[in-house]
C-alpha cells in the first residue's frame, strides 16, 4: 500500500513538473511572439518615418478634369520618379511634399513603353529614397506600399510579395511584382519597399474587375491584387530620362509565343521552355536571318529562354546595332535540329506592341 501511494506522488511531481515546464514554454513563446510582433512593429515605424518624407502627393489637371497619383523623390535637387499615366497629357502639375509644400512641376522625360517618367520641381536638400534589389526579392516576402490613394496622402499599407514576373498588365514590357499590400487609384507612382525601408517597386496598377475565365459575359470584382514595376527597370530608366539620353532598345522583328504541349491522350502536358515564333515581320532582322514561322528560339547569347514575355524583355534592353547570338529549334522532314544565327538587333518601332 506505501508503495503504490509513493509512485502516485511521483506520477503527481512528474506531472507537476511537466505542466510547469509546458507552461514556462508557453510563456517563452508567448512573450517571444510579443517581441517579435514589436520588432516588426518598430521596423514599420521607421520605414514610415524614413520613406514617407520622400513620397510626394501629385495633381495633374487638363482643360476638363484633374486626376491624382504618387511619386518619389530620387535626387536632392527635385528630381521625381512617377508613372507616365499619372502625368500623360497633363496640362499643369502640381507636387504637393508631406511637408505640405506645393510646387509646379515640369516634365523632363517619359518611357511609354515602361510606363515610368521623371517630374523636377525647383527644390533642392530633399529627403530621397534608397532603392534596393527587386531581382533578389522573394515571394512571400513583407512589403509596404506608401503614396496617397484616393487623394489621402502619406499613407502607408502592408502585404507580402506574393508573385514575381507577371507578364499581365498595360506596358509594353512586363515583368511586374504582384502584392496583396492596399493598393489603389491615386498610389500609382509610389513606391513598394521592403522591410528594410528599400524601393523594390514603382505601384503601378491594380486589377479591381476581370473577365470570368468560364463565362465571358461576366465580370469578377478582384479585392488585393497590386503590381509593381520593378524597381531593376526603374534604376536603368530614370538616369537616361534625367540625362535626356534616348532609350534604344532592340528588335528582333518576331512575334512570339510560349509553348505549351498537352497530351490529350494521357491528360497531362507542361510549359516548355523556349518562344515559338508565331510569325516574321518582313524585311526584319529575323527576316534577314532566316528565322521562319514555326521555329523555337532556345537561347540568346547563352542565356537560356524560358519563356516568351522573358524573350521580349531581354531584347527590349539591348541597344539597337547589338549583334547577338540565338539558337533555334526547327523542325524539318520530321526531325529537329538546332541552327545558331548571328542577328544584328535594330531600333525598335514605336507602332509595335
């Protein structure tokens, strides 16, 4: 009887002991998740203290309306990055600083294409923004979106980078950050920044309704969805606008494609890497070369291509009288065989999407 009554005991410290040590840890988590949710928002406070200042409110009025957008300050001396859809066809600009101070703004330079432009007011000792690396950033990662959506200014909303490389959009080059940060009309031309108060984007669009994949008649209203050009493309853009420097870029003289191979018979296929050359332009430099409709361009001077939006970014940033090197893919008598081409790129046209 004595000994049942002391393992008892024992099974009764034992269990003691455990639920004190399930309870220190409980609490350790606990307070951990507090300092951790501290941390961050501490890192939110001072990206707001060190970005905002340099995120500008901006109106853009012609002779029958007025429309209101973001940008960022990127130099001392009043140079500001927006988007060109904000300022386009603007008859009289305004920048309004977080300091509350307005001035007319004039336009230096604009990239259609991007959808990028540079504003100057006469200011100088303007606090900046510092950009980062977009092409390291990771999904999944935290991000904030700063501007002035709907005319509120300085305001500042959280998310996540919650895809890379989309290839949807407005521009004619396609390479946007998507984010589910608060997004909406009046932030375009604002910056996306990550935790370490970095630009990584330039907010651009948002998709708020689109199309029912199943019915075509019927529109979806979207909630979170937000794209960034990538500030990669703002850091090579802006320079060349500021120094009124023209922005050459490459044509291949090709429409392309991204292959796509379904087995119907075993219900299963993939995207193939590569870009299916849907048709020539004549009298191009792929033309010239011998590129034919039907051909799979494999790589571009030993990069691999994966896709056919990727292809169409790489040529637009290499300069015009750029010789380069592709290999292609073609299919004759049944057989494939891949055929290297020299192609000298020219200027690309501005009536071509």
């Amino acid at each position: 009887m004595k000994l049942r009554h002391r393992l008892l005991i024992e099974r009764l410290v034992i269990l003691l002991l455990l639920a004190i040590i399930i309870g220190f840890a409980a609490f350790r988590l606990t307070e951990q998740k507090k300092t951790l949710e501290a941390d961050i928002a501490e890192e939110y406070v001072h990206i707001a203290e060190n970005v905002i200042p340099a995120v500008v409110a901006i109106t853009a009025a012609d002779n029958d309306s007025a429309s209101y957008g973001s940008g960022m300050i990127i130099q001392e001396d009043g140079y500001i990055l927006t988007n060109n859809h904000v300022i386009a066809n603007t008859t009289q600009m305004r920048v309004i600083l977080p300091s509350n101070e307005i001035y007319a703004a004039t336009v230096i330079g604009i990239d259609a294409p991007t959808d990028l432009a540079v504003i100057k007011i006469n200011a100088t000792s303007l606090p900046v923004v510092t950009f980062g690396d977009s092409d390291s950033a990771k999904v999944g990662e935290k991000v904030l979106a700063i501007g002035n959506p709907l005319g509120l200014e300085s305001t500042i909303t959280s998310g996540i980078i919650s895809a890379k490389n989309r290839d949807r959009g407005p521009t004619v080059y396609r390479d946007y950050i998507q984010t589910d940060a608060s997004i909406n009309p009046g932030n375009s031309g604002g910056p996306l920044v990550n935790i370490k108060g970095e630009v990584i984007g330039i907010n651009t669009f948002i998709y708020s309704t689109y199309t029912d994949p199943a019915d075509s008649s019927r529109s979806i209203t979207s909630i979170g969805l937000g794209f960034a050009i990538p500030a990669d493309i703002a850091k090579h853009v802006a320079p060349l606008l500021i120094g009124h420097k023209n922005i050459s870029r490459g044509f291949l003289g090709v429409r392309i494609a991204d292959i796509i191979f379904f087995d119907e018979k075993h219900g299963k296929g993939s995207i193939i890497p590569g870009a299916n050359v849907t048709s020539v332009f004549e009298d191009s430099p792929a033309a010239r070369a011998g590129i034919k409709p039907g051909d799979i361009i494999k790589e571009l001077d030993t990069r691999q291509i994966t896709s056919a939006n990727q292809l169409k970014n790489i040529v637009g940033w290499i300069p015009a009288g750029t010789t380069v090197t592709i290999i292609i893919e073609r299919a004759e008598d049944g057989k494939k065989a891949e055929k290297t081409v020299k192609i000298i790129l020219e200027e690309r046209p501005q009536d071509v999407n």
